[in-house]
C-alpha cells in the first residue's frame, strides 16, 4: 500500500512550474466511451482533441503540433484539478474521467548507457552477474581504476578509442563500454505502444527480481519523420540482477506489465519551451518506502555523453522508420548504491514505494511500486482501440 493517503502530489506539484505558459497534451480515459481520449489542457480545462485528431500520434505528425493542438480543442471534459485528482489507481472513480500516459501510437524506445556513472553501473552488472556482494567490490576496483569520471569523452572519437584500448588492457572491456563510449547507441524497445502507464499508476518489478531500481528520464516526442516535437517524463524501470546475468536478458529485465510509466503530460515544444531546455534539464527522484526509507537523487541532463538530437538520428531515418512517431527514453545518470536493508547490498525496490521524477519544465511523473504479475493487467491493445475509435466514428 502507499506510505500515505495522499501519496500523489498536489496538482501545482504535479504541474510544470510554468503550467500557464505550457502547451500540455496527453490521454483521459473518458468512461462515457470506455477509451482513451486525446486532449489538450487550457486555462485549467482538459479539452478534447477529438474528433480532429483521434490520437496524440496524429496531433504529433501535423506540421505545427502547438497550432493544431490550439485549433482542435473542443468538448471540454472536466476540469484538470478533478481529473488529476481521480488519478491516483487506489482511490479512482472508475465512473469519471482520469489521466494515462500521454502517448498512444507511438513505439516506446529507450536508450541505454548515456551517462557515465551509469555505464559503470552496467559494467558492475555484466561481471557480478547479479552478486551484490561482487558489484560493491567491482565498483570499488573501477573507480579506483578509472577515476570514475568519463564526461569528457565524446563517443565515437579517438580519445574514446584510446580508452577502449585501456580497458582491453587492463581485462575490464564490456559491451555496456562499447556503447557507452563507441560510435553506436545502445536503442532499444521498451514497451509496445499503449501499454505504458501514466502518473498515479501502480508500476510493477518481477516478483523473482531481487535488485531493480528506477530510472529517472526524459523522453523525446519524436514525429515520424524525426522531428523532435516535445518532451515528456519517464520512469525506463530496470531489474539489475536479471540484465547482469546476461545483457541477453535485457527485454526480461526491462519490459514487464506495468514497467514503464511516462507522464503526466507531453509538454510541446513552442517558442517558450524547445530542446536547449532539454539539454539543460535536471531531473529529480525520490523514493519513499512503508519501511521508512526515503531517497532523493537527481540526474542532470547536461552531462549525458550523446547529444538528445544524436540520439534521435540513430533512432529514426533512412536506416529505421516509425510511422506513427516514437518515444525515446534518453537514459539517466541515476545508479542508486545507497544501502536499504544491510550495509553492502545496495538499493532494490519493495512493495509500495513511492516513486516521483520530478522536472521543473515537466511537472511529476509519481508511482507506486507493485509487483509486475499483481498489477493491473494490459488487455487494452491495438485491436481495443480500433474497435473503441470505430465505434465513436473517429476512424
């Protein structure tokens, strides 16, 4: 259960800083439908996108995504301040409108191993293999080796082949090095598209996981033809001990029911809000457990090792496409080592944490962590939502 009765934050916490100068977009689930509805948030109404735009993917493919979101707003559903506050999973009227992720459509992707504390971290994985006790030692070793600070390295180039030749030497190369330092981001899927939840959800790990964490993000709204048109929060949720058995196991590790969580909305970007603020962002978590434990960290995007552009073009064009646009998660520079239960075991989740990222320019993504195989199953699929938008005459 929540460490509180009122675990999701208020709505100015939950909001942007600047909420009123923020073209928000995002989904409802509008139960007069029984789906999901796009909608557009302006002066504290939630306004629906439909039927001009029957999906967020198609809202992000217009040529000015802020002046089509403005022209379309139409049937306003409530007021924000209601349906925030018919979020939360445990207290939801299932008779009024509440949030989901704000994406539907779109491929939800993730990058890996773009900050340099959190390569370690996955080398530390690789060769503990799951043993805390081993990664403690492991990450003692490195540190003490490399200095524990590559930001200066710029992948792909000679000094990052220089060091790749160190590390071949000194019997410490990895494959989570080779795409944290070499010319190719690690991209990969994170969940299918609709099955990704939003703000005042549970978000799940394994049962048989024993060493998983959050991952704090940004993620790009990226248009099907690599436009990045705005951002979103996202918690890529990571079980440590089954990705450091075998990198192999990454989709294990990393897509489970209810693992992903973006939210609460996309904000787009427009003349006040661009990718230089992304470039720029810091973004904050913290952990709250039943047991006491608290943990605050953050992770500042101004020391990510790939450009957020670069990212986007090695994850779409000639090379790779994605007609109904994609998120990608940009990676994080968050690798909790503080001990929970015992000195030398480091961070792993437990059952009714509180998880909140939290971004001044995106507002806070809060969650409340669950076992994978006990929280609400995903039966909404593609198929759902054709035969949903058919129904309303949205297709």
């Amino acid at each position: 259960m929540p460490v509180t009765d009122h675990w999701l934050p208020s709505l100015d916490r939950g909001l942007p800083t600047d909420a009123a100068d923020a073209l928000l977009v995002g989904r409802v689930w509008d139960p007069r439908h029984q789906g999901p509805t796009p909608v557009v948030v302006l002066d504290g109404e939630v306004r629906s996108l439909a039927p001009r735009h029957a999906t967020i993917s198609d809202l992000v493919e217009q040529r000015d995504p802020v002046a089509a979101a403005e022209a379309a707003a139409a049937e306003v559903i409530g007021p924000l301040a209601e349906i925030y506050a018919n979020t939360a999973f445990d207290t939801r009227d299932r008779a009024r409108p509440w949030l989901l992720a704000p994406h539907d459509l779109q491929a939800v992707k993730a990058a890996g191993v773009t900050f340099a504390v959190s390569m370690i971290e996955r080398v530390i994985e690789e060769r503990a293999r799951g043993d805390l006790d081993a990664a403690a030692h492991l990450r003692a070793t490195i540190l003490d080796r490399i200095g524990g600070d590559l930001r200066g390295i710029r992948p792909g180039s000679p000094a990052a082949a220089e060091l790749k030749e160190f590390f071949i030497g000194e019997g410490l190369w990895s494959q989570y090095l080779e795409v944290g330092i070499g010319p190719d981001a690690e991209i990969f899927t994170k969940a299918m598209p609709l099955s990704s939840r939003g703000t005042g959800e549970q978000i799940g790990v394994l049962s048989t996981s024993t060493w998983n964490n959050p991952e704090p993000e940004v993620a790009l709204v990226v248009a099907s033809d690599g436009r990045a048109v705005g951002a979103t929060l996202a918690n890529d949720v990571n079980l440590r001990d089954v990705e450091g058995r075998s990198a192999l196991l990454l989709p294990k590790a990393k897509d489970n029911n209810a693992s992903c969580a973006t939210g609460p909305f996309i904000r787009l970007f427009d003349e006040g809000f661009g990718i230089d603020d992304v470039r720029a962002m810091e973004v904050s978590v913290s952990v709250a457990g039943v047991d006491g434990f608290t943990m605050v960290a953050s992770s500042d995007m101004r020391q990510i090792s790939r450009d957020p552009l670069e990212l986007v073009r090695q994850l779409i064009g000639p090379h790779h496409q994605y007609p109904d646009g994609a998120i990608l998660m940009m990676g994080t520079l968050f690798a909790p080592i503080e001990d929970r239960d015992a000195p030398g075991k480091g961070f792993t989740h437990k059952v009714g944490d509180v998880v909140s990222i939290r971004s001044e320019q995106l507002g806070t993504l809060t969650d409340v962590v669950a076992h994978s195989e006990e929280c609400e199953p995903w039966t909404f699929g593609l198929s759902a939502f054709m035969r949903n938008l058919s129904a309303r005459g949205l297709l």
